[in-house]
C-alpha cells in the first residue's frame, strides 16, 4: 500500500483462480472420496500464484538470491516429507506450520523498516503480524519438541506461571502498541522477544493428549498472520489464502476438541488458569497378571470373536503388518476379527487410519469408535496394542483425571483384556490406567512387534 | 486496494473457510490440518516480495530467511499431505491376499 505498484489485471485474475483453487482444494480434502484431488488442485494454485508473481512486474531486485532460497527451501520441505516415518508425521506438520508462522514475522519485520510511521493502520497490521507469526513459530517449536519427546510430554506447570504468562502477555501488547506510537528499532525486538516467550508459555502447560489441538490452532494462527501479512504487502490472495486456513483452522480445532471430548477453554487458557491437572500415578506398584505369548495365544485361539486395539506403541514398534499378520491367522481360524479405532489413536485424529492403511489392512475392517463400542460387552478377548489412554476408564469416572470427558473404546466391558506393553508406564497424557490391575486383565510385556511375532508363531501350533 | 474492500474480501472469506470444513469426517481431521498447513505456505509470495525490493543487507538477509521458510512450509506441506492421503486410495489386489500361510 505504501508502494505505487499495482498488479496488471491479468494478475489479479489470476491470483483469484489460485484463491478458487486452495477453496476447492479444501473443500476435497474435506471427503475421502476426493481427498487426494484436493492436494493436486491446491498446489496448483499454489504453483501458479507463484509463477505468476515472478512475471508480474514487480520490482524484483536480487531475483538470483530469491530463485537459490526458494530452491533450497523446496528441497528441504520436499525431502523431509517424504524421509519422514508416518509416525512422526504429526510433529513435521507442527514444525511445517512453525516456519510458516516464522516466515510472516519476518516478513512484516523487513515491511516495518519500509512501512515507517506514515500509515497508522499498515502499522497496526504489521505489528499484529509479527506478533501472532512469532507465536505460531515458537509455539510450534514447543509442539514438536514435546511430540518428538525431546522433552516431557506431561504439561509444565513453572512456579507462577500464570502471572508470568499474564506479564508477557501484557508486555507484548504494550510493546506493539508502543510501536504503533514511536516506531523504534529496539521496540522492534522487544516485541520479536516478547511474542516469541509467549508463544512458549503458551504451548508449556499443554498435555500431550491436547497436543493435537494446539498444533490445530497454531495452524489457524499462522492462517491469521499470513493474511494480515497479505494486508501489508497489498496482496488480496495472501489475505485469501490466509483467511481461510484461520477461518477452517478455527473450526478444524473445535471439531477435534469435540471429538476429543476435550472442553477447548481448558485447553488454550490452561496458561492462565495455572490449574492444569497433573498425574494421579497412585499405587503403581499393585499387582498386575502378566502372561508369555503362548498364553496369550490360546487365549485368542480359543476365542470366537476378537477385537484388536491398536494405539501408538503399534506404531513405533513398526508392528503393523505383523498385527495385520496375526488378524489374517485368526479370521482363517473362522474367528472374527476387529480393529477397533479410536479418532485420537496415534497422535491426532485420524492418525492411526493412516498409519494401518499403510500396513494394506484392509479399511472395511476399520471400525469407528461409534460402531464398535456396543460389540465389546459380545467379545470374548480384546487385544490392545499399545494404546493406554483411549482405553482409560478413569475418562469416564475420574473427575481429576486431564483426560476426563474424553470417549473411550470400552474395552473393560469384553470377557477377557490382554495388552501388549513396554512397560507400565502411563500413556502419553501421564495417567494410571485402571484396567490394567482388572483381574480380567492379562499383560504381555515387551516390544510389540517382537510379542506380536511370538504370538503368532505360538498362535500357529495351537 | 481500498481498506473497505479488503474487509469484505476478508470477512465472506472467513464465511467460506467456515463453510468448506463443516462437514469433514474424523478421519480426515489431520490430513485435511496439514492441507491448510501447506496453503498458509504462500507466505512465499509475501517473502518473494519483500526479498526483491530489499535495498539493504539486513532486510535482505531476513527476507531470504522468510522466503526459504515459506518455501519449506509450502513444498513440505503439500508432500507430506499427500503422504497421508495416498493411504486412503483403493488397494490394488496384492494387499489383500498377503495372509499368513
């Protein structure tokens, strides 16, 4: 706006064909049938804005350096998402929208030196953005450190954390608007600081079952930044673009929430609240009954119907195609077989479909959570595969418990429950699990990939 | 563009990316997460623009850092989306038969 460029008609067309484009794009990604298309027809669009803008007519100076960064850019996004196992895929995403949210700060950063005081509004939307791309950034960070278990995926509660985060938070608002006043460098990077810390508070007190949830906001914040960004450089598809993915981001997270069962106030303000609830590892040393793979065998062998149960630990075990190996054993046997899926198994909704399609099982065996919960109390023996906290009962009755409210697969209602488990250490939101001291309860502890193989080399001379 | 124009552009936007979402079933959840993650990645654009009228060291080097992040968020977002999604294409018959003898 503070330029007197404007794009020849042909580019604005143009860019709104591209805006058409990311709108069908979502639109397809919204139903299975069309999904893939959706991904085609979005980087088109994005592909064409881009071309587009090169040719333009825009003041491009230094267009080599461009051309290198965008290059090296595009291989390091190319090569990170296809070298990426499926199962660290949630926490790629997370650091995918980080630099995304970090990209629109520095973006308005540089606008700021252009800007200078001239324009109250220009100023107002380039703080605005520097702001809430800092905070998808450094947020974004902290997602992926707790995902990739670099650090502890309990929530961290710091000793006056609310009134730390609450300081901040006002700190940041004064700088930006201290900014708007008296533009000054050194506001500038107080502000980067300020934004950046915030972003930090803000993810720290988060439990790893909500994780999914803040990476979902974090999406529509950086939405957000990307569109007031396109405000500063004039740029209506920026502000397309941008406010969509915040509009469809916002709803994207209240629907997860809900599936969740998780009441999202809770999640997002638990920096302010300072109330997150901690563990309630009581009693860890009870006894439990824990069996060898040819128990556990039998168990099935002789069982008329099975449900299986598969949770993260499946995947990190790599042990989806022996589960699939052992499902095809029972259904020869004339046992019917079931996986039972939880929206949340893996680590975010609908992670754990894509994580057994890849094992080629096939997806009519798939059932949703809806469907499968009245056939547990029918079933003889319930398999769960490292998975914990979706098979939790404390969800239902445990008001203390941060998983509280959550649907669970009732799997404490089957004759018989048999979990493969590294260890008894409690699942990813950090809580005791109930129906493992159960006396219908059998554990087989160790690699599930390697009990698995035992059970069913067992399972075959039964 | 004109301020008043830009809000209406902005506010039927938000309409639409309420609308688009609405009715998306649970199993698509992440995938469809990571599709808006990879177009919010045309924050490119944004940094293409800035890189190419920067006239100094400084707002280059942070332009360049801009453009090389939004070139990552938008390349990896659409590859890794469609990693997710070619899970959920019709298996070929080989899949199927592979069961243990």
């Amino acid at each position: 706006m503070n330029e007197v460029h404007t794009d020849p008609i042909w580019v604005q067309l143009a860019y709104l064909v591209a805006a058409v484009l990311f709108i069908i794009a979502l639109k397809s990604m919204s139903s299975p049938r069309t999904a893939r298309s959706g991904v085609l027809i979005g980087a088109t669009g994005a592909l064409l804005a881009t071309v587009v803008l090169f040719f333009s007519g825009i003041e491009l100076l230094n267009l080599g350096l461009i051309l290198g960064f965008l290059a090296v850019g595009s291989i390091i996004g190319w090569v990170a998402a296809r070298r990426v196992k499926m199962t660290a895929m949630p926490q790629l995403v997370a650091l995918f929208n980080g630099v995304g949210g970090g990209a629109a700060a520095l973006i308005a950063v540089v606008e700021y030196f252009e800007v200078g005081s001239s324009d109250l509004l220009l100023l107002i939307f380039t703080v605005a953005t520097v702001i809430v791309g800092s905070i998808a950034f450094s947020g974004s960070i902290v997602t992926f450190l707790k995902l990739q278990e670099l650090m502890t995926t309990r929530p961290v509660i710091i000793p006056l954390g609310k009134w730390v985060t609450i300081l901040v938070a006002v700190g940041t608002v004064a700088a930006g608007i201290g900014l708007v006043v008296q533009p000054q460098d050194w506001l500038l990077v107080l502000l980067l600081v300020l934004s950046l810390i915030f972003g930090v508070l803000f993810v720290l007190p988060v439990g790893g079952a909500d994780v999914p949830i803040v990476i979902s906001l974090l999406n529509a914040l950086t939405g957000l930044a990307v569109a007031a960004s396109g405000y500063v450089l004039d740029n209506v598809l920026l502000l397309i673009a941008g406010t969509l993915v915040g509009a469809s981001g916002t709803l994207l997270t209240n629907l997860m929430a809900k599936a969740m069962g998780r009441p999202l106030t809770s999640t997002l303000f638990g920096a302010f609240s300072g109330t997150t609830a901690g563990s309630t590892s009581a009693g860890s040393d009870r006894p439990v009954r824990s069996a060898s793979p040819n128990d556990v065998a039998i168990m099935l062998g002789f069982a008329s119907k099975v449900i299986l149960v598969p949770g993260y630990g499946l995947a990190v075990a790599q042990a989806q195609s022996t589960l699939r190996e052992l499902a095809d054993l029972l259904t020869e046997k004339g046992i019917e077989v079931d996986y039972a899926i939880h929206p949340v198994a893996g680590r975010m909704p609908g992670h754990m479909n894509v994580l057994l399609a890849e094992a080629n099982v096939p997806y009519e065996q798939l059932k949703e959570m809806d469907e499968i919960n009245p056939e547990f109390s029918s079933t003889d023996v319930v398999l769960v595969v490292g998975a914990n906290d979706v098979v939790n009962p404390a969800a239902r009755t445990d008001k203390s418990a941060p998983i509280y409210g959550m649907p669970i697969l009732n799997v404490d209602q089957a004759q018989q429950v048999v979990f493969l488990k590294r260890s008894m250490r409690p699942g990813f939101a950090g809580i005791e699990n109930e129906i493992l001291y159960d006396p219908k309860t059998t554990l087989l502890f160790g690699d599930a990939k390697d009990s698995l193989t035992k059970v069913v080399a067992a399972l075959k001379t039964v | 563009m004109d301020g008043v124009a830009l809000l209406t552009i902005f506010i039927l936007s938000i309409f639409v990316g309420f609308e688009v979402v609405s009715k998306v079933s649970t199993v698509l959840h992440t995938p469809l997460m990571s599709g808006a993650n990879a177009i919010h990645g045309v924050v490119v654009m944004g940094a293409i623009i800035v890189a190419g009228k920067a006239t100094n060291a400084l707002e280059l080097s942070i332009a360049l850092v801009a453009v090389l992040l939004g070139a990552i968020n938008l390349v990896g977002g659409f590859v890794v989306t469609d990693r997710m999604l070619e899970m959920f294409k019709p298996k070929k018959p080989t899949g199927k038969e592979g069961g243990a003898a």
